[in-house]
C-alpha cells in the first residue's frame, strides 16, 4: 500500500510512503474484524458515509490499486483503532 503524505489535489507530485509488511500484516488482521464498526465492513460504511466508496471499493478489486491520502486514511480508521496500531507497531 503506497500513501500520499500532502494534500489530496496533487496526487501525481506527492511524495508518497510504502508501508511495512508489518503495518501490512496488522491491517489484513484489522480488516477481518466482523465486530460492529470494524473490520471491512465498518471501514466500507465510514467511506460511504465520507462518499469515498467508489474509491475505497477499488483497493480490494484493482490488481495495482491507487495509492492514498492519509486524510483518507484518517477518515476511515478510528482515532482509537489508528492509536492501537501505533502502539503495537511501536
């Protein structure tokens, strides 16, 4: 997964971020939560209440899916659930 770390309207100039394979392993694990507001379920719903799930929708179906904003990212993972993976990435 590749995140673009400026503004959203620059997409071709931003510098971008690859993440770790262990962001990469805490994310697939975090995805397969089936609790209520978790997992992809709960992420699908914060990006259709953002109007972002057409976007959001390609990342699981696309062979090079786009890279990202961490203002999406931000949107769509919890303040508390983003601070738990910081931590347990150290």
């Amino acid at each position: 997964m590749t995140l673009h770390t400026d503004r959203p309207n620059k997409i071709m100039s931003l510098p971008t971020v690859q993440i770790s394979t262990e962001l990469a392993i805490l994310l697939a694990y975090y995805l397969s939560y089936e609790e209520k507001d978790r997992g992809y379920g709960g992420l699908m719903r914060r990006a259709a209440d953002h109007l972002i799930y057409h976007l959001v929708s390609r990342w699981r179906t696309a062979p090079d899916p786009e890279a990202t904003t961490v203002a999406v990212v931000q949107k769509l993972l919890p303040v508390a659930d983003r601070t738990h993976m910081a931590k347990a990435l150290g």
